[in-house]
C-alpha cells in the first residue's frame, strides 16, 4: 500500500558495493532485507503532458525494504533517491 509522496531526506549507508544497506527515516533506523532494485533516471510523466521536455533525466536511485529497529519491527519499502542535497525518500510504501 502506497503511504507517502512526499519527498523527505533520509541518511543513508552503502555497502562497499554501493547499494544501500541501513538509512534512517523520520528518526527510526531500518535495515535493508531484500537486494536494492535500481530506479529509472528517465521521470514518469502524466498522461495530461503531450510534449514532456526530452533533456530531463533523474539522479541514481534505489528501491529497497527496511526492517525497523523498532519492537514492532516495521516493514517498508523505500524509493531513495540521491539529490545534490542528499539522499531522499521519494515514495514509501506498506
């Protein structure tokens, strides 16, 4: 289930691969359980633009699952994406 679309930063650490492995969002930290999926660079458009500029591309992004730190061990899915202030959460979802 879909939670939120906002975009808000989140601190985020990379395995010597480059692939996230723990961030903290909203003050909880969660560690990351399944394997990161990468996300496009290429924006998602709504349907209502016809001529969307072409030059537009997006800065390297991850989808990943967390597991809270927490007692009721919070599952969710994040879409992270490195911004020239950091990293943010672009999507999270149940």
């Amino acid at each position: 289930m879909f939670l939120r679309g906002d975009v808000e930063p989140v601190a985020v650490w990379l395995d010597p691969s480059g692939l996230p492995n723990r961030l903290v969002y909203r003050g909880t930290r969660y560690r990351v359980i399944d394997t990161p999926t990468k996300l496009g660079i290429e924006p998602e458009w709504p349907s209502g633009i016809s001529h969307p500029p072409a030059d537009v591309t997006l800065a390297p992004g991850w989808r990943a699952t967390g597991r809270a730190e927490d007692q009721e061990l919070t599952v969710l899915v994040f879409d992270l994406r490195l911004t020239p202030t950091g990293w943010v959460a672009e999507r999270v979802f149940e």
